[in-house]
C-alpha cells in the first residue's frame, strides 16, 4: 500500500510546490497581465472572453519563444556543432551509466523470452497511458474547461485531480486482468486525471519547451531502464526503501512554498532545489526499481504464484515519466528566464 500511494502524492504537489523563478517568466506574466494599450478597437466590438484571452497568451508565448529560440541562417554551423555535442553527451552519459551502474551483468545467459514479452507489453501500456494523458490535457486546454476551473478554485481542481487520481489508480489495481472492461476502463479514468493535473502546464510554458522536455524524459527513462533491463537479477531491488524515503523528503519540500514565509529566500531555495533536483534522482531511481521490479513479477508469473498484469505495471512507469517530465519543464524554465 505504501508503494500504492508513494507517487500520486507528489504529482498532485508538482504544480503547488512549483518554484517562483519559473511562475514568473514571460509567457505567465503575458497570461495574467492586461494589456495596457489597444490599437484599432472600435468601440462597438463585442468583449473578448476569458477563453479567447487565454488562447490568445498562450499563442503569443508560444510566438515569443519561437523567437528567442530562432537560430539564424549565419549559425547553422554553430547549430550542427551543438546537436554533434548534444548527441555525444547523451551518448557518454548513457555509456557512462552502463559502466557504473551495469558492471555486473545477468548470469543467466540474457533475458528470457517471457520477461522480454511481459516487459514489452509494459513498455507499451506505459506509451498508451502516455499518450491519453497528453491528449486529454490538450483537449481540457483547448476546450477552456481546465482555465475555468482553476479560475474558479485552483484548489478545487488540485484536491478533486489528486482525490479521483488515487481513487482510480486503486480501482485499476484491485480490479482483475479478466474483466477487461472495467480494468480498461478504470485505467482510462487514471490517466484522464493525470492530463488534467497536467493541463495546467499549457498556461506556463510555450509548446517548444514542452516537446523538449519530454524528448528529455524519454532519453532519460529510455537509458535508465536499459540499465535495469540489463544489470543482475534483482539487483536494485533493494533501493525500495531508500526510495520511499527519498519520495517522502521530496513531497514535503514540495509543500515548503505554502508554509515557508516568504521573507525565507535560502530555505525557499534550498527546498526548491531539493524538490527538482532531488526528485529528478528519487524518480531516476524509481524506474530503475521498477524495471527490475516488472523483471521480477515475470520470473513470479511464470512459476505461477501470480497473475501477469501489464496494466498495473505501467501505472508506476507513468507516475515516474509525469514527475519526471514536470521537473524538466520547470528546469528549462529556469534556464530560459536566467538568459533575459
């Protein structure tokens, strides 16, 4: 149960625990401020709505962030040799991490083709989840529906997400592999609230910075569970503890902002460094863990003292991409606003 509840949590603190540097960039500032000069408004046009205002800032952002990121022709060169650098750092980075953490090597002449089967239908549980998640935020941002909501109560929305969250992540879980449609159907619901606990992202960061986080955290959680894929039999399995403490210090960190005076700017810092940074390694970790925990519930299945349930195991691969993905759209946000 513990296991059960360890992620939701900080999900659901991701947003309120998000660091001030990166809530007061330009495409948030351009979002709540009202422009002060109209040019070429009749005084008979029809009042825009709030909906149109929000669609409209966040063209606007995306614009703005086109614009600095725009490379010009006369650096093409310049642009060549940062992605040739960008290739060999993910590449050393992920030799690296081979070295260090993949030294020992399974002892079983390799992964057999029933763990490789069940972690393959993992992996493509997890991609699916994935992609509904991106797909109802996206249509709860287009729609308007998120924007009138936390117009309305942010909190509303924070506690209600996290509450239907928790409540359809253990509705998945209990049900069993046989009834298809209540299964398929609870794990639908699951990820239908992450996008919403998600969709508030779209109002802050400009789709650019978006895509590049996620191609970061694909890149991340690819390398980390090829190592898990790959190292000794239940190798890391002991870092579940560890772990879970891990997730406990970086959720409280996440709370720090709503209780922490703001006059405490080195304590609001340091939990702001410990809730990205730190949640960036206890995440890492985790689907290092979890790779190597689907691995072991194969071997289980196999011998039968359980049932294969690719559904359940990709619930954790998600809660470890979603709180992954958000530390790196604060991150690049951070870095964007430090280039100003």
């Amino acid at each position: 149960m513990a296991f059960t509840m360890r992620r939701p949590f900080v999900l659901g603190s991701a947003l309120t625990g998000a660091s001030k540097a990166a809530f007061k960039s330009a495409p948030v500032r351009s979002f709540h401020s009202k422009p002060s000069t109209v040019f070429f408004t009749s005084r008979t046009a029809k009042p825009v709505s709030e909906l149109t205002k929000a669609r409209n800032a966040f063209r606007q952002s995306s614009r703005t962030y086109m614009q600095q990121q725009a490379v010009p022709p006369a650096d093409s060169g310049n642009l060549m040799r940062r992605l040739i650098v960008g290739g060999a750092m993910f590449g050393g980075t992920m030799v690296a991490i081979n070295l260090v953490f993949n030294r020992e090597t399974r002892e079983d002449g390799g992964m057999p083709p029933y763990e490789r089967a069940y972690l393959n239908d993992t992996f493509l549980h997890t991609g699916l989840g994935i992609g509904i998640i991106g797909l109802s935020a996206r249509a709860m941002f287009q729609s308007g529906m998120m924007y009138r909501m936390m117009a309305t109560n942010p909190w509303i929305v924070m506690i209600g997400g996290l509450g239907l969250s928790i409540g359809s992540m253990m509705a998945t879980r209990a049900t069993s592999p046989d009834n298809y449609i209540q299964k398929y159907g609870c794990w639908t619901a699951f990820n239908v609230t992450q996008g919403a606990l998600l969709a508030p992202l779209l109002f802050m960061a400009p789709p650019a910075l978006i895509a590049r986080a996620g191609l970061y955290t694909l890149a991340m959680m690819g390398s980390i569970s090829f190592v898990g894929a790959t190292a000794k039999q239940e190798k890391y399995l002991y870092l579940g503890g560890p772990l879970l403490a891990g997730v406990a210090i970086v959720a409280v960190s996440g709370f720090a902002p709503l209780v922490l005076p703001a006059t405490a700017v080195r304590t609001l810092a340091f939990t702001e460094n410990i809730w990205l940074w730190g949640g960036l390694a206890v995440f890492g970790g985790f689907t290092l863990y979890d790779v190597q925990k689907i691995l072991a519930h194969a071997r289980m299945a196999e011998r039968g003292l359980m049932r294969k349930d690719a559904v359940n195991e990709s619930i954790s691969l998600e809660l470890d991409f979603l709180n992954i993905f958000i530390r790196m759209v604060q991150i690049l946000m951070m870095q964007q606003n430090r280039r100003k």
